[in-house]
C-alpha cells in the first residue's frame, strides 16, 4: 500500500471512530434505549449485580472467544486490535456523553429526542460500515457481525447483523423472565433492531463508496471449508 493510500485509510478510521463515538453518546444521553449488547449487559447488571464497565469488558472477552471459535484460528494482532479499540472507544463514548449531558437533551420534546435517536443510530450504523471496509480496529461485536455476514450470509449486513443480536436478545429474556423487569430497551433498540442492518448495506455503497471491503480472504477462505 503506497503511502498516501495508507493515510486515507487511518484518516477513514479515524472520521469512523468519531462519528460512532458521536452516535452512541447521542442515543445514550437521549435515554430512549441502547443497542441490543449493550441493554442486555444493563438487564444483567440488574440481575447480577455486577458493575455495567465490567459485564461490557467480560462480554468483548466472550465475543472474542466466539470469533475465535468461527475463524478456526486464533489471531493475536486481531485479538489485540479488539481491545486496542474497545477501551479508549468507551472512554470516548463516556466523555462524549458527559459533553451531551451538558445541554439536557433528555429534557427534550419526545418527537425530537425520537427523530434525534435514529439519527444517532444511523451515524453508528454508518461509522460500523466505514470500519468493516478498512477492517483495522474493530470492536468485538462489531468484528462478530463482519465475520457472520461474510462466512455465512454472503455479504447481506441486515440477515447479519439480526444474527448477531441473537445472544443479547436470549440474554435480556432471561433477565426479564427472572426479575420481571427490562431495563435500557426503548423505540431507539426497536429502530435498531430493524433496521441497523440495513443501513449498513445502504451505507456500503453511498458513504465513502470508493472505499471497498479490505482483508476479508482470511474469512472467506475460511468459509469455502464449509
């Protein structure tokens, strides 16, 4: 890769980690529901009674594990950029949501903190498809649904990313069936969970559509073994 090649790509990576970081800030301080990992983390905070930082940091371990299992191989630098990306993105994600915190947007009128949720969702939708295509920091969730939608799926991000959301939906139904309650799932989880996908496809070929899926052999050549 010539140089100037290589700068585009990390300035991709960077735009990508601040609009995500932007978009998930947004749907948090706007209180309205978390994506589907992340509310089933806080339904098992409730239940467990374990801190929601570290329930996030056991669930990423969980998930690489899960990658490692799908790949049939384990890769350190892979492992390693999981968590490279993981641990400062959630600092930024909760520094973010402090800033947003300032201008008590929660206290908005509901139609408003509703048209700004989705749009929170979509710049996270956004941000997942611009950091699949350089493929270089992935959070292990996001890492998880790259690696179904193109082992198994053929590409198609909207049957992936609903396939992804399996293990966070099994695990809030559980918390619900056992403590009668639901935490941190809203219009904004619902929104997600039609339509995050989708976006991400959408996203594919009109955000930076000169930007292309890169390093995606390993897991395609590992797919043909099935």
């Amino acid at each position: 890769m010539n140089k100037n090649k290589s700068v585009q790509i990390v300035i991709y990576l960077i735009i990508a980690i601040i609009i995500d970081a932007l978009g998930n800030a947004l749907t948090v301080s706007l209180n309205l529901g978390s994506a589907f990992w992340t509310a089933s983390a806080v339904n098992l905070s409730h239940l467990t009674h374990i801190d929601l930082q570290s329930i996030l940091i056991i669930y990423g371990i969980i998930v690489i594990i899960i990658n490692v299992i799908f790949l049939k191989k384990i890769e350190p630098r892979r492992i390693f950029n999981n968590f490279l990306f993981m641990i400062p993105f959630s600092l930024l994600v909760g520094y973010t949501t402090k800033f947003f915190n300032l201008f008590h947007i929660n206290h908005l009128n509901l139609f408003i903190r509703i048209f700004l949720d989705f749009i929170g969702i979509i710049m996270i939708a956004a941000a997942i498809s611009i950091l699949q295509r350089v493929n270089i920091l992935l959070h292990p969730n996001d890492d998880l649904m790259q690696i179904i939608r193109f082992k198994f799926f053929k590409g198609r991000a909207s049957i992936a990313m609903w396939v992804s959301f399996i293990p966070p939906i099994i695990i809030s139904l559980i918390c619900f069936v056992i403590t009668k309650k639901i935490y941190a799932i809203n219009i904004g989880t619902i929104f997600s969970l039609l339509f995050q996908g989708s976006i991400i496809g959408i996203s594919d070929r009109v955000v930076f559509p000169q930007l292309k899926h890169r390093k995606l052999s390993k897991i395609q050549i590992v797919s043909k073994r099935f």
